[in-house]
C-alpha cells in the first residue's frame, strides 16, 4: 500500500477531527465570513510525483482555497436562491460520502440504499400534499430534473405519432408551449433535440406579471389544430415567483391533448406555508414536476427531484434504460432507478433530504419557509419606503425585484451592486426586468433573520449616501 494511504488510514480518527473542527469553525463564523471575494490565485497545472498526504493536502488548501471561500450558505447570501446546510442535512451528506453507495436498486442483493431514496421520495410527495400515483427520483438539479421530465414527455409525444424518439431520434417538430420558462428548462429542450428556441410563447396575464394568460393559452392551443404539445408551467418564476393558473390548466388538459410539466424548483415549497399554499392547487393534476431541494430545503448542492406521474413508467424506462447492458438484467423485471433517470453513477443524495425530513418534520420545514417569507415582506417593505429604491413587482413569495428610482440612475445599478457585493456584508444578483435593470434578492437560508435584513438596508442607504 501506498505510504500515504496507509498513513492516512492509521491516523483517520486525527483526519477527521481536524476536518470536524475546521466545518465547525466555519459554520459559527457564517456571519463574519465575507459572501464575496476579489481575492484570486494562480492554478497550478503540475501535479507532482509524490503526494503530501492528506494533512499536507489539507494545509495546502487551507493556504490557498479556504480564504476565497464565501458564506455561500449564510443568511445574507441572496443570490442564484442558494439555500444553507442544515445539521441534519451535513449529516446525512457525511454519511453518504463514508458509506460511498451505489443507489440504483431495491430488491438487490448488494447494495440496496435506493430503498432510501425510495421512501425520501415518498416522504416529500407528503410534505407536496401531492398523490401517491407520482414516482420520484434524485438528480442533480432543476436542470436535470426538467431535462428528465421532458425527456419523457418527448416520449409521451411521440407515442402520440406511433413512434419512438428515444430509439429513432427526433423525426419531427414538437410542439412546446409555455409563458416564462426557466432558463434550466429551455437547456433541457436544446440537449433533448428538441431546440431552446422552438416554443410557442405565450402571453403572460397582463403587465408587471409572468404568470401565463389563459385565455391566450387557449388560443395558441386552438391553433394547433387538435395536434399534441407538451406544455412547461411556472410554479414560482425567477424574478417574482409568478405562478401559473393550475386550476385553469387542469381544465384545459381535460378539453385537450398536452403534456403538462411544472417548474417548482424553489416555488413547490409555498405549498408548506398556511397563507401560500393556495398558489399550487391544482398542481396534482400535472404529469411531471420539477422540484430542488438544496434551495429552500437548505441541503448541501447537488440535489433535486424530478416526480412523473407512475402511468408512465414504460415510457421512462423505453427512453433511460440500458438496452445493450444484459449485466445490469431485464429493465421491465425488477425495478431499477439505473433505467428511469439519466445517470448511471448516482451517489445516494437522497440521505441529506431524508435526515433533514425526519429531522425536522413538517412544522420545521413550514417554519423555515414561513419566516424567508417574513423576511422577504420586511424587505420590500424597506425598500418600498425608501425614496432612493423602487420595487420592480410586488413580493409575492421570497424573492425581492428591485431598482434605483429614477429612470436617469439606470446606468448607476449595476455600480451600486458592485459596490454592495463588495462590502462582503451580502451578496444579490443583478436581473432585468420590464426592460429595467434590477437587483435580484432571494431569500431561501434557514438561518436569515429580520436583523440581517436591516444591517442589508442599511448598508444600502450608506452606500447610496455616498456617492
């Protein structure tokens, strides 16, 4: 064995400690920790002979990465809608880099973790409100998760024409229509063969909203001539968490032939406030649904579902299966997530979500989305009452779109942003909106607080003064 390897393994009890009380140290400095960094180093592009070890590595990094490293996952990071690491969820994402499993199959006589991701799944159709009749299953990000929902609507679509597209390749136009698709969502349609470009917009219900027009909808439906579409609906857009109309559409897709798949990223969330839940009836009735967890359920990144309805599990395995693999067995005989999602290595993601879950159960998850509500009301409240800022569009969920007031300070937005993100005190994204600049503020960590939103406000008012 290699000198180092086995050094490392005689001492892991020493390693792991001093790993401890370094994620330690972090976590209780999150409010200090700078949430933007100028600071850049030079890359290395030689590896050595001869390795250091792992105490040597650590120094090493400690020397050169950890100071850039931002409090991406403090209170006061409000840009891309990051959410933090809860304890349970460090836990559980601790643990699945020690047990290091293959999650693919349940009735196994190997590795049978998916069991885990099984029941995580079942877990948040519960917390979703949503029915039991959606099957569910870990990927990456909303990106991938759109990607596999819409992999399996082109599916869906193309059975409709009597052909198969995952084996014959796209062989005709598909229909796509949809409002305000996420940026996630239209990459998905580019990777599918499909085309980013190649939607049907429809209009979305009148000025200062993104929320999709009914009445138009059914117009460009109408157009279609009775032909099969697959639609993309909002369940929280990115600059002011518009939703759709679910309960119009559900009655549309029993008049007409679609595919319906929902955006919820961070949005699916509202459904575990009291005053917002009502923003997702109807959602039940849609056929796939996006949903991330390492935003508002504040799990370390890498982590989403995608849930499809169980109806059309032939579909999903006619469009992921491994066909030329007889080692991995019949895909139809036994069931096996290597043959319903688009990684074969997936590591089991599944275990953060299910400790924070089982951690914190319904009323802990309410309580985080409840109060990055209160938080994001208290800002644009401030922000509403301050001359020198204009909201862009009320704030109906968590997030906060706004600008500098005055038509004439449209240039001084972005500068005004540099110059807040530099601070290191917060971090928010810029945005464009009704063909204004703005500043993009999302409020998804578990640990911000009312007092983060007045430091914010008046570091503005400071830098504002300033200049």
């Amino acid at each position: 064995m290699n000198n180092h390897l086995q050094s490392d393994i005689d001492h892991l009890d020493g390693l792991l400690e001093k790993v401890k009380l370094q994620g330690l140290d972090y976590l209780n400095n999150l409010n200090s920790r700078p949430t933007s960094k100028t600071h850049r180093i030079e890359l290395k592009d030689k590896l050595p002979q001869k390795g250091i070890g792992t105490v040597g590595a650590l120094q090493k990094f400690n020397e050169r990465f950890e100071p850039i490293m931002v409090s991406s996952s403090g209170p006061r990071y409000w840009g891309y809608v990051t959410g933090g690491t809860t304890p349970a969820s460090i836990v559980g994402d601790w643990l699945t880099s020690i047990y290091d499993q293959n999650s693919q199959e349940i009735d196994a006589q190997g590795d049978i973790s998916a069991n885990i991701e099984f029941e995580t799944i079942k877990l948040l159709l519960d917390l979703f409100e949503l029915p039991k009749d959606y099957f569910g299953g870990f990927v990456t990000g909303a990106t991938m998760s759109n990607f596999t929902c819409l992999a399996v609507a082109r599916q869906w679509l193309g059975k409709q024409f009597e052909k198969d597209f995952a084996k014959e390749g796209v062989t005709q136009k598909i229909n796509i229509l949809t409002a305000t698709p996420h940026s996630s969502a239209l990459k998905a349609l580019s990777l599918l063969g499909i085309g980013s470009s190649n939607i049907i917009k429809v209009k979305t219900k009148e000025e200062n909203r993104e929320a999709i027009d009914i009445s138009d909808f059914e117009n460009k439906i109408e157009t279609l001539k009775g032909e099969p579409f697959i639609f993309i609906g909002s369940g929280g857009t990115v600059n002011t968490v518009d939703f759709d109309d679910f309960v119009s559409i559900a009655k549309l897709k029993i008049k007409y032939n679609f595919w319906w798949h929902i955006d919820a990223a961070f949005g699916g969330f509202a459904i575990c406030s009291d005053t917002h839940k009502h923003l997702l009836k109807g959602w039940e009735t849609s056929d796939s649904i996006t949903i991330d967890c390492h935003k508002w359920l504040n799990v370390p990144y890498e982590s989403a579902v995608c849930f499809v309805k169980e109806k059309y599990n032939i579909l999903q395995v006619d469009t992921f299966q491994n066909s030329n693999a007889p080692y991995l067995g019949d895909p139809m005989e036994h069931f096996d997530y290597l043959n319903f999602l688009p990684e074969n290595s997936r590591r089991l993601k599944a275990l953060p979500v299910w400790f924070s879950l089982v951690a914190y159960g319904k009323e802990g998850i309410k309580d985080i989305v409840e109060n990055n509500i209160k938080v994001a009301q208290l800002f644009g409240q401030l922000i509403k009452k301050d001359k020198n800022f204009e909201l862009l569009t009320p704030v109906r969920l968590n997030t906060v779109c706004f600008t500098l007031s005055g038509t004439d300070n449209q240039e001084k937005v972005k500068p005004f942003l540099r110059k807040l993100n530099d601070t290191g005190q917060v971090f928010m994204t810029p945005t464009k909106y009704n063909d204004k600049i703005g500043i993009r503020a999302a409020f998804v960590n578990w640990r911000t607080t009312e007092e983060d939103i007045k430091l914010v406000t008046e570091l503005m008012r400071k830098i504002i003064n300033e200049a």
